[in-house]
C-alpha cells in the first residue's frame, strides 16, 4: 500500500517521534459520535480503528492511547494539558539544500558538545515549512520559536539559543 505524505500525522510517543497513518480520517469518523464519551472508550476505539494500516505494540499501547485521546481532544479544540518534553525540540527548516545541511551539522555537533537532550528534526516537505510562515531557508525552530531565518548562524549564536532554550 502507498501511502501520502499528507495522510501521515506524526505525534510523539514516550519522547519518540511517531507516524500513524489515517489519524486525521479517524479523528472525523469519530468526532460525531464518540466527542463526549471517556478518555478510555475514545482511546480504546481510535486503537481498533487505527491498527488496521499501523503497527502498534501490545507493550506500548497505553501510552498510544492517552496520546491518541489527547491528539482527539485538540482536534475538537478542547482544552488539554501541556505536553512536557524531556529536553529541546530543535526543527531544521529546509529543503535539504547545502546550508540547511550544515546548519543541521552544526547544531547537531553544538548539542553534543553541550551534552543537550533534545530532539533534532529536519523538516524538508514544503508544506510543512510553510506552517512556520518564515519567508528564507534554512530556518531554526528552537523549542516552537523562530531563532534564524535565511541564514547559518555561527556556532556560538546556536549555543546561545539553546542554552536560553534549556533554562
């Protein structure tokens, strides 16, 4: 089965970055009839309606369910806790083009250096960078904020950055 990049919703799991193909279709199917229902019918009938085209382990699937309840949850514009994360959340926006590599690089090796938990993403599909509204590549999201657009900043500007993050 070929599946499009658009019918793929990412959502993290236990700090993992995860794909679940149908998620948005799911999410309509059951906004009119299950929107007041518990946590646990609505998680428990968006796994059964969602492991017929994903993978999800037996050993995992509590916590797919609160996620999944929580991802319904905003779809309805209901209110929700906010999610922690453990560490940064570091988004390369750009096509993959040689600055946007580099700028990858670079943050890649200023987090190790400074021994920053976090998550490190590349973004390259379009549409996904264009929800961010920034007008240049490469562009730096750090933690949902726009640091750099348009260039490659210096590796001591990126510490920085990340080191106002982390506090």
């Amino acid at each position: 089965m070929i599946v499009a990049a658009q019918e793929v919703t990412k959502i993290r799991v236990k700090g993992s970055l995860v794909g679940i193909v149908g998620l948005q279709e799911v999410m309509e199917a059951m906004k009119p009839g299950l929107f007041l229902q518990s946590d646990d019918v609505i998680g428990s009938e968006m796994i059964s309606r969602l492991s017929a085209h994903n993978y999800i382990p037996d050993s995992a699937r509590e916590n797919y369910e609160k996620v999944l309840v929580r991802e319904f949850r905003i779809f309805l514009g209901q209110p929700v806790e906010e999610e922690m994360l453990e560490g940064l959340e570091v988004l390369i926006l750009g096509p993959g083009c040689a600055q946007c590599s580099r700028l990858e690089a670079d943050v890649r090796d200023v987090m190790a250096q400074m021994n920053m938990p976090g998550e490190l993403i590349h973004v390259t599909d379009p549409l996904e960078i264009g929800k961010y509204g920034v007008m240049g590549t490469p562009a730096l999201v750090i933690n949902k904020k726009i640091v750099s657009v348009g260039t490659t900043p210096e590796k001591n500007k990126i510490r920085q950055w990340l080191e106002d993050a982390a506090v």
